[in-house]
C-alpha cells in the first residue's frame, strides 16, 4: 500500500514536471525564456515580409557573449521545470496613435498634427529589459515619434507639410486661377514623413521596437484657429473681388443695354414722327383740296366761315366779350342776312 502511493506521488510530480518543462508559442507570440530572472533563451517570429535570417542572425550575434540562446518558430518547446520560466509577447503588427499636438512651421504657422504608426517587437529580449510591457510601449513611442516628427516639422514652411509635389492645382472659376499659385514644393509632406520614420526607426532601436515599413502616418493636420481665419479672409477677399468682377461686368453690359434702347427707342420716335408729318401733310393737302373745292362752290360761305375763324382766333378766351352793333357785318351774318352783307369797317362793334 506503501509503494502504492509512493509510487502515484511519484508519478504525479514527473506529471507535474513534465508539464512545467513543455510550453507552447504561438504563431502570433515570441518568448524570453527567464531562468531566476536571468534571459536564456530568446524565440523569435519574425514578421512576414521581413528577411529571417538577417534578423537571427543579428539576434545571435547580439547575445552570443551573454551564453543567450536565440532560436525561431511557433510550435512546442522545452525549458527547466520550476527554474525556468517564460514571458510571451505579441509578434503581429500594434497600432501606435499620438495624441494631435500643436506645432509652429518654419513661416509661423500653427497646425495640430495627428500621426499614427505600425510598429512590432523586434526584440523581445531588449524589449523585455528596456520596456516590459506593451502599454509602456505606447508611451516609449510618444517620447521618440513626436519629438522627431516637431523637429521635421518647425524646420520648414507650412507648404511642405501640406502638399506632396508640384502637381498644378485644378481650379474650375476661372477668376481664381491666378489667386492659387502657391510657392514650389521642394521636398513635400513624403518626404517629411520618410525623414520622420527613419528618426523613429533608429529612436526605437534602444527599446527593441521597429517600425513597420509603411512608417509613420500623419492622418490628421488642421490649422489652428488663427490659420483657418487667415485662410477664411483670404477665401472671402478672393469671393468678394470675383463678385465685384461679376457686378461690374453686370452694370458695365446693363448700361449698353440701356443705351442701345435709347437709341432704338429714338430711331422707332423719329420715323414715327417722320411718319406721321407725312400722313399730317397728306391729310392737309387733301383737306386744303377739299376746302378749296367746297369753297369754290359757295363764296358766301367761305367769307362766312372765314370771319368766323378770325372772331375764334381772337376772341377765343372765357372772359372776353363780344358787342355787335345792329349794322355789323357778322350780326348780318349770323343772323342770315347774307346777301345784304357788305364789307364795312367794324367801327360800331368793340372788343372787351
């Protein structure tokens, strides 16, 4: 009974043992193999698309004086139980985001800058020394990448950071063609960032962090509040002065308009007016024609109707008056008495 037991207590501890000497990395993990605290072996993923070999063989060659062991490859691996143990870290891509920060170009003007990057533990066992745990990382990485990224930035013009090339700027107005010529881009935004990245790259080195090849990314670059006004103001002067264009070219063609009215409405009165003088005399002529033929007929009537319109045209007016006296030739006349008419001196009558 005795060797019963001392055999399954036996049995249980080589379990136990060899359980605690086996341990699984995963294909998304590397290790730091710790032995009382001390690294003895490194296991490393290196991530795709990067050149394994190089990066084991500057691994080895790094810890090689130090008796460290560095090894490649997710799947099953031993150690020394209850001496020995392991740390895991990520071996896939992380995402770093900075927090926007506000940075003056080397023209004075002030931008929040947002950048963000894609960076992997290179080596887990200067990691593991340098760094410890992935959210201290993150903070590592705000030390390095935004003082690199303030000194690319303040050291040129607002132009660079903005535009990537020389490519001509496409303006559908017209007017504002001539107000969107900007200053030559000497080296641009990829350029900058290229610089930023390899400043990160050789910062990080110290943590056992690298950058992932597509870089640092600026995703965010706004004008602070005094940029944007001076940008609105210059955005509006251009507005304004096309408007002015707009409205001068408006009065310039109302007032041709206005004058070739004129002219027409002139020229339309003018042969109107020639018209009608034409029709006036015709019908003149014809009303002279048909007096004088009714006249003929009757000259009784004519010196009749004659004295008539002199009396009208001289005593045409509401308070004149007219006093006739029993022997005057137009009493004679109005009366009927027209073959006793004679043409006397109006002596008797008077004009009031």
């Amino acid at each position: 009974m005795t060797r019963l037991i001392i055999t399954i207590v036996i049995l249980v501890v080589l379990l136990i043992l060899l359980s605690d000497s086996m341990y699984v990395v995963d294909q998304t993990e590397q290790a730091v193999v710790t032995q009382f605290g001390k690294p003895v072996r490194v296991i490393v993923n290196p991530i795709e698309g990067r050149d394994k070999d190089q990066v084991l063989t500057e691994l080895r060659d790094k810890y090689a004086k130090e008796g460290i062991a560095v090894t490649e490859g997710a799947g099953l691996h031993f150690k020394v139980p209850l001496i020995q143990s392991v740390r895991r870290f990520e071996r896939r891509l992380l995402r770093w985001n900075g927090y926007p920060e506000q940075i003056p170009t080397k023209d004075k003007k002030y931008i929040l800058v947002d950048c963000t990057a894609r960076w992997y533990i290179k080596d887990p066992l200067q990691f593991l020394r340098s760094v410890g745990i992935e959210e201290q990382a993150h903070g590592r990485l705000d030390e390095t990448v935004n003082p690199g990224m303030r000194n690319s930035i303040t050291k040129r013009d607002l132009i660079e950071i903005v535009r990537t090339d020389n490519r001509q700027m496409r303006v559908a107005e017209e007017e504002l063609r001539e107000t969107t010529q900007v200053s030559p881009v000497t080296e641009g935004r990829l350029v900058i960032v290229a610089e930023i990245t390899e400043a990160a790259r050789k910062a990080c080195e110290v943590y056992g962090i690298g950058i992932h090849s597509s870089g640092v990314l600026i995703k965010g670059l706004i004008y602070v509040q005094d940029v944007k006004d001076e940008v609105e103001a210059r955005m509006i002067e251009e507005r304004s002065r096309i408007a002015k264009k707009y409205t001068s070219e408006g009065e310039g063609e109302y007032e041709k308009i206005m004058g070739d009215k004129e002219r027409e409405v002139k020229t339309i009165l003018s042969e109107a007016y020639k018209t009608a003088q034409e029709i006036e005399g015709e019908a003149d002529a014809k009303a002279s024609d048909i007096y004088a033929k009714a006249f003929g007929k009757d000259p009784e009537f004519y010196k009749f109707f004659k004295t008539l319109e002199l009396y009208e045209k001289h005593l045409g007016g509401e308070k004149t008056r007219l006093i006739l006296g029993t022997d005057n030739s137009l009493l004679e006349l109005i009366k009927g008495d027209m073959l006793k008419t004679q043409v006397t001196p109006a002596s008797d009558s008077a004009l009031q």
